[in-house]
C-alpha cells in the first residue's frame, strides 16, 4: 500500500473507543506508532513547551494518544497542514483536533470529498513532490481532474491515499501533499478567527488564483472585466483595482487565456 506520507496516519475513533487505561500512569495498548513519523512532527516544532502530564482512567485510547501528541508536538499553529490535518480541521474545526491524530472515521471520507472538491474548484491550493520534482510545488487545480483522495485502514490505523483511479492504487505520484494552514481556515472558518487580515500582496495573490479558477473554466466565454472586479470586491474587501488590474494579468498569463483580455476591453 502506497501512502502519501509516512507521517500522515489517522486514528479511527469508533474502532478505539473503548477506555483501556486503567492505571492514571499505564499507556493504551493497541497501537503502534512509527517512531520516525514522531520525529518528523518533532521537527516541525522546535520548540516545545513544558506541559502537566495529566492521565484519566476514563479515557479513550486515542484521547490518550490525542493529548499526549497535542502537548508536546502541536500542529495547529504550523503554516502547512498535511490532508490528515485538513480533514480533522474540516471534521471539527478545532485546534485540539489538528493537534492529534483521531478522527471520526465516518466522517472522513466527506471530509476528503470536500478537499478534493476544493481543490478542484481552484478554492485552496497544494504543495506536493514528485517522483521526478523532489522539490515541492503548488499543484494546479487541473492536478485533481486526474487525482482522488482515498483511504486504507492497516493495523488499526488509517492511512491517507492519492491515486490516479485509471492507474494502480499502489503508485505514489505526489509526496509529502501539504496545504497551507491559513488558507484551509479560511476556506473552512471555525468558531474562532480564522487568520490575521489579510496583506495587499496575500490579497492580490488570492485574487489571481480565483481569477485563474474562472478563466480555466470557461476560457472561451470571459466575461467582462468591469464585471468581474465587481465581484472580486466583495470577495476580497479593500482590493485596489490596481492590486485587480496585476491579478488579472498574471492570471491570464498562468492561464493563456487571451480572449479574457480583450474581454477587459469591452463595457459592462
């Protein structure tokens, strides 16, 4: 079975629901954790502040293993979110949730429905590596007409999966498939603030990539410019239409898209 990364597993919380702990110091049996994938989380956090060690004897197996993760190796405050990370933000839209590893299992594959919808619509965008771009780059929204998410359960543990569906569920063309935090909050807005505002230079950027999102999908019929800066006011409040006028360029640049341009030519 060919996984996304190593060190995106989930916990399914019905199949480890039952309390196991019954000595406050005996750690849950059950599940075995690659102490490689700790040490890459570790590294994600440099820093990691002293917490109370604190046990229940009511407690779940993957509360256990949910709050000892969040204590010491927090993920919710990283700038990028690997897809176990955005499907348990998208299952609960909490921190506490981001920070662990569990998750509801009947709803993931809804969660995973609606980050490949996403994705799709140009809405948020992913990092990944390739067998031949070991370096990560922003994949284009066109990558999730060819690609699904999927999920495979292996000794009690959930592993996440990429896979073209006319190739074999065993290929792994992208690694290490990461999303950025701020964006996947702000897609997904939980009860708290999703970010800071943001900058005129953010602005512009997401203003590109919804414009990108449109002319892809209909580049033959643009509409016109006047039009569509009405609307990308109030999609991106306070946008300058000089901040519009370079997002619309660079996205018909990324898109080769030039009847959009002589669609900015023409009245409302």
């Amino acid at each position: 079975m060919a996984t996304d990364d190593n060190d995106d597993i989930l916990i399914p919380r019905r199949v480890h629901s039952t309390a196991e702990c019954r000595d406050p110091n005996e750690k849950p049996t059950g599940f075995t954790i690659d102490p490689a994938m700790l040490e890459r989380r570790r590294q994600r956090k440099q820093t990691i502040p002293p917490q109370a060690s604190v046990s229940s004897v009511n407690e779940a197996p993957w509360q256990y293993i949910d709050r000892g993760l969040a204590a010491k190796l927090p993920a919710f405050n990283e700038p990028m979110w690997t897809l176990g990370d955005v499907a348990r933000w998208i299952v609960e839209r909490t921190p506490e949730a981001v920070d662990g590893l569990s998750i509801d299992e009947e709803k993931l594959p809804e969660a995973l429905a609606e980050i490949h919808d996403a994705l799709a619509r140009g809405q948020i965008a992913a990092w990944s590596a390739t067998i031949q771009e070991p370096v990560p780059r922003e994949l284009p929204a066109a990558t999730w007409s060819i690609f699904e998410f999927a999920y495979a359960e292996q000794n009690g543990l959930l592993y996440t999966l990429t896979f073209r569906p006319s190739g074999s569920i065993d290929e792994r063309p992208l690694k290490d498939l990461r999303f950025k935090s701020v964006e996947v909050r702000r897609h997904w807005p939980g009860a708290e603030p999703a970010s800071r505002p943001l900058t005129t230079v953010a602005k512009q950027t997401e203003c590109k990539r919804w414009l990108s999102s449109e002319m892809r999908a209909s580049p033959d019929r643009p509409r016109p410019k006047s039009q569509v800066l009405a609307e990308a006011k109030k999609r991106f409040p306070n946008l300058s239409k000089r901040g519009f006028d370079r997002a619309w360029g660079d996205a018909i640049s990324e898109t080769g898209a030039e009847k959009w341009s002589k669609a900015g030519r023409r009245s409302a």
